[in-house]
C-alpha cells in the first residue's frame, strides 16, 4: 500500500515541474554590447540588472536596469552612464527594500570607487554613494561582491587590493544617506577574497568567502572556504 501512495505522490510532483511556466527569449535593448547580473522576481515583473558597454573607443561602460513581464518581453530599460566617467555592476548585488531597489558595484570617477546606487522601480537612478579602497589612497582597487540590506543600513563585502600586494575583503557600512559608520579590511598573508554576505538570524551578518595563495607560491597550493560571521559593528564574532 505504501508503494501505491508513493508513486502517485511522485508522479503529481513530476507534473506539477511540467507545468511550471517558462520562457527563453532573446532581448535586443538597443547597445551593442550588454549582460545581466542580477535579478529579482516579483509576482508582476522581472527586475533586472547589469552592464551595457559601446564597442568602439573608449568603450565605455554603464549600469543597466531593466524592467521585464513575466513573459520576459522588456518593457523598461535605463542606464546609469557618462561620457567620461564608466560604472560597472558585474555582480548579483541587487536587492529590493521597502524604499526602492539598491545594487554595489564600482565605478571610475575617474579613479577606481565602490559605488553604490539606489532606484526607483521605474529605474530612475535616486542617488548614487562612492566609497574608497579601505587603504586609500595608498591602494585604490576595490571590486563589490557583495551587499546585505537591513531597515537602515547597508553592508558592502567587497574584494580590495590591500598593502604587500595582498587582498583583502573590505566590509563598509553605511546608512541610507550614503554616511559611513564603519570601514574594515579582514584578511592575513593570503589572497582573501569576498563571496557574498547575508544577515543572520540574530540581526549580525554572515560573511563567505576564501582564501588561497595562488599567485604567491609556485608550489603546495592551497584554497579554503572562509565563512565568518561579524556583529552590527564590524567586529568579528567567530570564523
């Protein structure tokens, strides 16, 4: 009897995943060259983000937010873009709030930032927030990769360039106003690198990420997964 109940269990499990609607089309938004990066699903839209990029010198860069039905037809789309300045947001940092939608990045202004940048659902660009390389100015690169959001603040992980050709994961807080209340670099005598942040239970954040030294020695090669978690003031509880 038990096999009878189980096999039609697994069957309406199969047919339901039949059911499920998809689509695969293919978008023209009118650049020449464009990729996605994020992604939110809601129950009446697709919001979308990335890169848009001209193929012709100097090849500059801009965000790119789209708006899509949920048969994956665009119905919106806008850049954040400059004749003189690029913006990049390569990675899946897009988040939705009660407030409007936020993505990290970087951007150079001229010089290498982290930025970050808050729209409206119709993807007009609110405000954008630079922020600096934790050694700034001695070291300048800094490479977003990712971002928790809570009522009030903003937590950006991030890959940076830090002292004796190191890297270090950079942690920057900030409130809504683009005020920043703490700035840290974490990391030891590997390359540390950022992977994504997210807010624990018990409202402090939880960061992963890894460490290797490739690109340091030529032998003996090593590559571990670091997965630590810090409090609401940048303060390492355990690793």
């Amino acid at each position: 009897m038990k096999g009878l109940i189980v096999f039609p269990l697994i069957f309406s499990s199969i047919t339901s995943l039949w059911a499920q609607p998809t689509f695969n089309v293919r978008t023209r938004l009118g650049f020449p060259a464009a990729t996605f990066s994020g992604v939110i699903a809601t129950d009446s839209c697709y919001f979308v983000t990335g890169i848009i990029a001209d193929t012709v010198p100097p090849y500059r860069t801009g965000a790119l937010f789209a708006k899509f039905d949920l048969e994956g037809n665009p119905t919106l789309v806008k850049t954040l873009s400059s004749t003189t300045y690029t913006y990049e947001t390569w990675r899946p940092t897009l988040l939705e709030a009660p407030d409007g939608l936020w993505v990290s990045g970087y951007a150079l202004l001229p010089e290498i930032r982290g930025i970050l940048i808050h729209y409206n659902s119709n993807g007009d660009t609110l405000e954008t927030f630079p922020f600096f390389n934790y050694y700034y100015p001695a070291k300048t690169f800094i490479s977003p990769q990712g971002m928790a959001i809570t009522a009030d603040k903003l937590v950006v992980a991030s890959d940076i360039e830090s002292i004796g050709l190191r890297a270090n994961i950079s942690l920057v807080c900030m409130d809504k106003s683009g005020a920043i209340s703490w700035n840290y670099s974490l990391g030891g005598n590997l390359y540390d690198w950022a992977g994504s942040i997210i807010p624990s239970i018990n409202n402090n954040y939880l960061v992963g990420g890894r460490k290797t030294n490739s690109g340091i020695v030529f032998q003996n090669y090593i590559s571990q997964t670091w997965l630590f978690e810090i409090d609401t003031l940048g303060q390492m509880l355990w690793q």
